[in-house]
C-alpha cells in the first residue's frame, strides 16, 4: 500500500503527465497480497476512488515486490509472466495504464 500511496502521490506533484491525459478515465485495481485499491485516473489527479462504475477498467494483481516494480516502472504489465501478475482489461487500456508507469519514471 505504501508504494502505491508513494506512486500516486509523486505522479500527481507532476505537472506535466495527467493533463496528456485527456482520453477517459481509467481505474486502476490493484490486488496486492489481499488489498484491492481502485485508482481513478483523469487528466486532473490519480486518486483511491471507489466510484468507478463508468471508467474503463485495468486490474493488476501481484505481490507487493512485483506491484513496486510495475508502479516504479521497472517492468512493463504487458510483459510480465503470468506467475508473477495477473493483468486483465483491454489491451488499448493496459498500453495507456503502462505508459503512465513508464512515463512516471
């Protein structure tokens, strides 16, 4: 929890990331060890938002060392094997969740 909190956090001090995203809302489930934490995306702020019932929707789930890794960009989810991360949600939604985390960097 404490990485995720960290990542958002630092994402959100950046000026320059969130208003590229103009798209749509996305958020962002991540099952870590038994915690789900729903982050919403917009071009405003990342924040734990349970009121996501029209937003695309990406889950990753993970331990937590793998969870840093992906937040830290470090590993891309669209490469990760299986054991390690579960992904689901569209492939054009996981590239643009996976490009923040990379861009995040």
């Amino acid at each position: 929890m404490e990485a995720i909190l960290n990542w958002m956090n630092s994402v959100n001090e950046r000026h320059d990331l969130l208003p590229l995203w103009k798209e749509r809302p996305i958020v962002i489930f991540i099952h870590e060890n038994d915690e789900v934490i729903p982050l919403t995306v917009n071009s405003n702020e990342i924040k734990i938002d349970h009121d996501y019932e029209f937003h695309r929707q990406v889950y990753i789930k993970g331990t937590s060392e793998t969870i840093k890794e992906v937040l830290d960009g470090d590993q891309k989810i669209t490469s990760l094997d299986s054991g390690r991360v579960d992904v689901k949600g569209k492939l054009r939604d996981l590239l643009y969740v996976e490009s923040l985390f990379l861009l995040a960097r």
